[in-house]
C-alpha cells in the first residue's frame, strides 16, 4: 500500500512513525516555512528552506535502530552554535553539496539507511503571510502562530 503524508511541525512525524509498520512505501510531503528556533536562524543567514520538520520526519522513520538518531538530535549548547542542532547542519551541508534540498534529503535518508521518501513541500525558501482584519499584514510562521485573533 502506498502512503502520502503532507503536514509538518512534530504531528508528521509523529503519524509517519505510527503509520511506518503498516507500508514500506511512504512518502512524506514537509513543510519548509517555519521560522523559529535553529531552522529559523539557519533560514535567515543561509536563504534556504526551514530543514527542522524534514530533520524530525527523517529521523522518525529512522526509529530506534538508528544509532545516528541521538547524533542528529544532538543540540550544541554553547558559542555560535548554541541551539543548532546537528542533524539540520548537516541537512543545510548536503544542500550545499548537492545543491538540492530534495538531494539533500534523499542522502539523508540514505544515511539513516530509510527506504521511505521524504520531500520539501518546496526547494525556494518561502514565508506565511497572515492578512488580519485592519489589513496589516504579519509575516512568518511564529509570528503567525503568535497572533490572539484570527486573521483574514
């Protein structure tokens, strides 16, 4: 059976690890707009799409048996890679390498020793916009999430 996921955040990761002993052909579909934290520092020094949601989702389907999962989840606590995470510079390195995000990700995985394919929703780095009711506009996905009312 052939599976299609399309999400983001921790919840995709999540279902891809639940749904991973039903089908060996899995295909996840990521989100590349988040903002925040090491994704969004890495987003904004390097113009590249947001690596975190694909980083988890990969090492989702990696499971247990990785030993490289706690590798890549690694978080450096001190200087200028204080809350970088090792497994989204290693994902930003292979872009540069390969110069893909969906190359990137295919090592990646590759790496993990997964067999199931993981996707950016895009390859160009792209940002939410939110229209809220007195027509000002707020960019990017924490903003957003941030916002007390809904917008437009």
């Amino acid at each position: 059976m052939k599976i299609v996921c399309i999400g983001g955040g921790h919840g995709l990761a999540q279902v891809l690890s639940a749904i991973k002993p039903m089908s060996s052909n899995i295909t996840a579909i990521v989100a590349t707009t988040d903002n925040g934290g090491s994704t969004g520092k890495i987003r904004a020094s390097q113009e590249t799409i947001a690596l975190g949601d694909i980083r988890r989702c990969c090492l989702q389907l990696a499971g247990k048996k990785s030993t490289f999962k706690a590798i890549y989840e690694h978080r450096f606590t001190q200087g200028q890679l204080a809350d970088h995470c090792l497994g989204n510079l290693t994902l930003l390195g292979l872009i540069e390498l390969t110069g893909s995000a969906t190359k990137a990700i295919a090592h990646f995985n590759i790496m993990l020793g997964n067999t199931e394919t993981v996707l950016p929703m895009t390859e160009v780095p792209t940002d939410l916009v939110a229209e809220l009711n007195n027509n000002e506009k707020v960019m990017g996905e924490c903003e957003i999430d941030s916002l007390t009312s809904l917008p437009k």
